[in-house]
C-alpha cells in the first residue's frame, strides 16, 4: 500500500464515521422514535456492558471453562 493510498484510506474512513454519527444532529428537531424502539433502547447499554463482561466470566484462553470450580463464577 502506498502512503497516498493509506491517506485516502483514513480519510474515508474519517468521512464516513463523521456523517453517520453527524446525521443525528442534522435534524433542527427531535425525530419521534416508536414507542418500542424507545423501551428497546433503554436496555442498550446494559446489554453492550454484558457482552464485555461474559465472555471474559465464562471464556478461559479462547475456549468455555470446564469446570464450576473456576473462581470467576462465583465471584460474578
């Protein structure tokens, strides 16, 4: 890869990550979101934190624990 195409490469890629998290303050009002898109949102956050925690609670170097004597179970 050449540096002209590495510098076009994070550039694109820095225009892309600005408009799509740019599109939500384009707006000069709030846009109404469903009602279940709304209750399905509050949950967000403590699902993105759950899929950090668990693998590493039930994951060993890559591969499911074997055994309930691992400490991490019970800690959690």
């Amino acid at each position: 890869m050449t540096t002209l195409e590495g510098v076009i490469a994070i550039v694109g890629l820095a225009a892309i990550t600005l408009l799509t998290r740019g599109l939500f303050l384009i707006p000069e009002r709030e846009v109404p979101l469903p009602a279940w898109l709304q209750q399905g949102l509050r949950y967000a956050p403590l699902a993105a934190l759950v899929a950090v925690v668990a693998p590493e609670v039930v994951m060993t170097q890559g591969e499911l624990i074997g055994t309930f004597k691992d400490a991490r179970l019970p800690a959690v």
